[in-house]
C-alpha cells in the first residue's frame, strides 16, 4: 500500500514536472523589441471567430537574427499581440488587448511542435495561461504546414 502511494505521489510529481517542463514563460518587455508586422481581421474573415482584430508581431533579438537567417536559436521568441479593432470617425484605432499569442523556441523541450512552445495569455494577463498542454490542437495544427518557413507565416519587413 505505501508502495502504490509512493509511486502515485512520485508519478503525479513527475506528470507536475513534465507540465512545467512544457511551461511558456510570460513575455516580459516584449513591447521593447522589434516589429515584425501588424494585421487586421475584419468580420467576414475565416479566422474571425479567434484571431478577430489588429494584431502586432514582435521578436526578440534571437528571433530577428532567426528571420534574417530562416536558422531559429533556442531562446527565439515571437508575440502575436491581438488587440480589438476599433473604428472612429474614419480611423482605426487599438481597443484592449484580447490575446497575447507567444512561440518559443527550444528544440529539445517541444519536439511535438516542431520545435516551438506555444501560449496565450487571456487578455494579455501573464497569471491567465488559456494553451497549457493543449498546443498540439489549439496552435500547432494550423502552422504544421508551415513547416518550409520555421512553422511561421510571417516575414519581417525592413
Ligand atoms: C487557424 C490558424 C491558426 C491557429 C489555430 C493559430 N495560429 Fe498563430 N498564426 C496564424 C497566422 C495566419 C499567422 C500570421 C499572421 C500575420 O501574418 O500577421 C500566425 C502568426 C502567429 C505568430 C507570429 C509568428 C508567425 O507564425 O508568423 C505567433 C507567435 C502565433 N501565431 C502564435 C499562436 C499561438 C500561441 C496559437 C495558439 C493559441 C496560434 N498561433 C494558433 C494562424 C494560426
């Protein structure tokens, strides 16, 4: 009996540290680095429902070597920032922030996803991780196909 909740302990202790081995760290300062590009979708568009609105991409300074040189370092790190899009008196203009899309580069921590760790953070808030172990479904099945460019879709713009 001790034995069965020894290993059950030892078990649950090992899944706990296998969830934080998959953990994303929250993006600190990535409002310093550089700009990739910015995106609206509006309503009509095929991805909407999710990723509706004006989103930001930003990269730190390994990421921006990892787009000049298509070679990502472990320790790349690209934000998907999604704000709501809001229209008035004919400007677009930034509403809140819906989501904080973040991949992470680590070939050795996230061999199911190519190679990137994928997380959102709820509202931009770093205490509301809403991926978890869910990246495979919820991220990475939509950039599989971009496996030729990294697992990206975006270029940077000089
Ligand atoms: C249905 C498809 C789809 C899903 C699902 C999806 N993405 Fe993306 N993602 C895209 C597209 C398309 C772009 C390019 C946007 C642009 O060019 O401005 C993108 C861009 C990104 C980028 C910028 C790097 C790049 O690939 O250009 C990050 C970071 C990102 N997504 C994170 C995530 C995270 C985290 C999730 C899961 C919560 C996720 N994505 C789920 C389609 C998707």
């Amino acid at each position: 009996m001790k034995t069965l909740l020894f290993l059950a302990m030892s078990l649950s202790a090992a899944n706990a540290l296998a969830a934080d081995a998959m953990k994303v760290a929250y993006p600190d300062g990535y409002r310093d680095w550089r700009h990739v590009k910015s995106m609206e979708l509006k309503p009509g568009h095929p991805l909407y429902e999710s990723f509706g609105g004006l989103h930001h991409i930003y990269a730190n300074p390994k990421a921006v070597k990892g787009y000049r040189t298509g070679k990502f370092q472990d320790g790349s790190v690209i934000v998907f920032d999604l704000l709501e899009a809001r229209n008035e008196g004919n400007a677009l203009t930034e509403g809140k922030r819906k989501v904080l899309g973040v991949m992470v580069r680590d070939k050795k921590r996230f061999t199911d996803t190519g190679g990137w760790g994928f997380e959102g953070f709820a509202a931009g808030d770093p205490g509301k991780p809403v991926v978890g172990g869910n990246a495979a479904q919820a991220c990475f099945g939509c950039h599989a196909p971009q496996k030729e460019s990294n697992y990206l879709f975006s270029n940077l713009r000089d």
